[in-house]
C-alpha cells in the first residue's frame, strides 16, 4: 500500500521524507509483529496469534453459543453467568482458552469467520499472511534500492540495504513452496505446523501467491486449472470452495466468509493475480460477473451497495453472522461501502469498452462468456 500510494505522489522532498516515515513504520511492523516470538513459527513461516483471554466483545449476541452451552450445563449455570465468570478468570478452561487464541486470530486474519481458521488458525501457517509479507519483502527491497541509493537508514544504528530484503523474500518462497505447496493437487494449502501437514481447504486466498508473484509460471497455470473452477461462480468469486466448506447444520452454522459468500478484496485479489500472469480473458469474466452483480442489486433494490455477495445467487440477501453491512435499514448508507465500490471502479480497468456497455444494459455474464 505504501508504494501503490508514492507512485501516485509526485517526486520531490516532502513525498521522500513521507515516504521514509511509512517505511520505518512498515519494517517495524514486520519486525516487532509478524517476526516476534510469538507469530514466528518453527517453520520460518509466520502465523496469525491473537493474544489475550475472554471472549471477544465484538460478536453478535449469541455468537459462541453453541460453544459455550457444554461448559454452562457443566457448571450448572445459564449462559450469560458463564460468559462472566470465565471473563472474570472465575472459571479456567484450558481447552475453551485455546479455543478463544484460536478465534482471536482469525479476526487478525480480518477473515472473520471461516472454518478454514475456526479452531485451528493459530497453529496454521496460512497463505494469505505469508504471501503479504513476501510481498512487504519485495516492496522494501524495491523501495530502499529505487528511491533510497541502496542504503536505507532505519535507525542510529540499522541501516538496510536491497539485498538483505532480497534474501529474506527468496527464504520466504522457498518456505513457502517447501510446506505450503500441494504438488499432487498443484494448489497452495494453509499448513497445520502441529500436525505437520496441510490443510487441503480450498479458499480464495491461495491466489495470493499470484498476487505478490511469488507463484511460479506453473505453478499459476495449476492454481487456474485445479482451484479456480471450484470458486467460480455466476457472481463472482466465492471464498471458499462448497466442498470445503462442508455440511451446515445448527451445530454448525453458517460462516461469512465461507461458501457461498463472495467478498470484495478476494475479487480485487484475484482480478490483480491473474493480470499478473496474463489470464486477461479470465480475469475480464470473472470481473465482469462480479459488477454485473453489484449493478444489478444496485438497480433492484434502490442503489443498495452491501459489503458482500452471495455470490451462487447474485444477491445481497445474507443471514449468516453478522448479516450484510449496507443492507439493514440500521446500517444502510448513502455512500456505499468502501471496499465495494473500490472493487466497482477498479473492476471496470479489466472490462472492454464492449462490455462496459453490455453492463449498462445490464447483459448477464452468461449471455457473454
């Protein structure tokens, strides 16, 4: 983000030294965050970990619900007087507590809720995390080499050069390849380092590897060929693939971030990923479908613009967790979503004039491709 933003910026002093501070503040990040002992994991690879204990205040009434039932009628207590207890540390629960790490950091993740995180995401080694920092690793190096002469002062005493961010990016990919990469189903799966094995979950954000460029000619032409015709769909892209998602049930509810949910910055992703590799064809249908469907909600229902999609049945009408931001009569705005109508004008660079006429007339993408 802070190189997307310099590049737009005209080159003089005042953007150099702004440019200097974002990146002191971006390589503190790395270094004190996503490097530190706890989300540093033995692989080399970096993992999501939500500290603290409690159970997080930002979720809808009832939320854990069916988690927590077990414990109440273990104590003989109603729900709510667990909840205060166990926040109180009255109640120790090994297990709930690690349960809660887990929740924690899937919130981190800003995937908030999946079942590829749910309980395990703080012993995965996740793609999307470690394709973004492979990715902070080639902007710095890019950054300190282009607009610094190859030497980066950080500090008083740290001063940076290309080349050391330049090895940690070439670590990181080779990491990344040695446990992320399934040569079997030619995919990038998250890695479970307690388990020693990969997840297999089919999810939007394998493609992240494309994105950052980190994904080898083949190894793109694999992820297209094996994982994209399990996440399109008439909307969009889904972020998470049905099978993966598995059975929903009371027991085990509907996740926003799962199957058949499709999201904004996983369309953006992907739309960006595959440019990268040259699937413009590709790219342009699947951006297509995903405006086709934010217009045609837009248009039926009186300019709504949500923040997701469900992405089978081209509709803002979504139920699960949190419900749809921009639809309730409480949340509607006038100016739409952010990452929505980013996802709308960035989306229209990879349509052809054709075809940004065939949307104003609202042409389905099936009629098209």
């Amino acid at each position: 983000m802070l190189l997307a933003v310099f590049e737009e910026l005209e080159r003089n002093k005042k953007n150099i030294r702004w440019l200097s501070e974002g990146l002191k503040a971006a390589i503190k990040e790395y270094n004190t965050v996503w490097m530190n002992e706890l989300r540093l994991t033995d692989t080399g690879l970096s993992r999501y970990y939500g500290e603290g204990f409690g159970i997080p205040p930002e979720t809808e009434p009832g939320h854990f619900n069916h988690i927590l039932e077990p414990y109440a009628k273990k104590y003989k207590i109603s729900i709510d007087k667990f909840i205060k207890k166990y926040n109180n540390r009255e109640i120790i629960e090994p297990k709930l507590d690690k349960y809660f790490i887990h929740d924690r950091s899937l919130r981190e993740s800003g995937h908030d809720t999946s079942y590829r995180l749910i309980n395990i995401s703080a012993s995965l080694n996740t793609v999307d995390l470690n394709s973004l920092l492979y990715k902070y690793e080639k902007d710095i190096e890019f950054i300190i080499k282009e607009y610094f002469d190859d030497s980066f002062t950080y500090s008083k005493n740290i001063t940076y050069k290309s080349s050391f961010w330049r090895k940690k990016s070439l670590i990181r990919k080779k990491l990344i390849n040695k446990y992320l990469w399934d040569n079997t189903k030619g995919v990038f799966f998250d890695y479970n380092f307690e388990k020693s094995q990969l997840t297999g979950f089919e999810s939007a954000t394998s493609f992240y590897t494309m994105w950052s460029k980190l994904a080898e000619k083949k190894q793109a032409q694999s992820l297209v060929n094996n994982l994209l015709p399990h996440l399109e769909a008439p909307g969009g892209i889904l972020s998470t693939s049905k099978k993966s998602c598995g059975k929903i049930s009371s027991t085990r509810p509907q996740r926003q971030w799962d199957y058949p949910f499709g999201w904004a910055p996983h369309q953006i992703i992907i739309w960006k990923a595959l440019s990268n590799y040259g699937y413009s064809n590709i790219c342009e249908r699947l951006a297509y479908k995903w405006l086709y469907t934010i217009t045609k909600n837009a248009v039926d229902y009186n300019g709504t613009i949500p923040e997701k999609f469900d992405v089978i049945e081209r509709t803002h009408k979504i139920f699960a967790e949190y419900g749809n931001v921009g639809t309730d009569f409480d949340y509607i705005t006038r100016e739409g979503f952010g990452w929505m109508n980013a996802s709308f004008q960035l989306g229209q660079k990879y349509i052809s004039d054709k075809n940004i006429s065939n949307l104003n007339k609202l042409i389905p993408p099936e009629w098209i491709f």
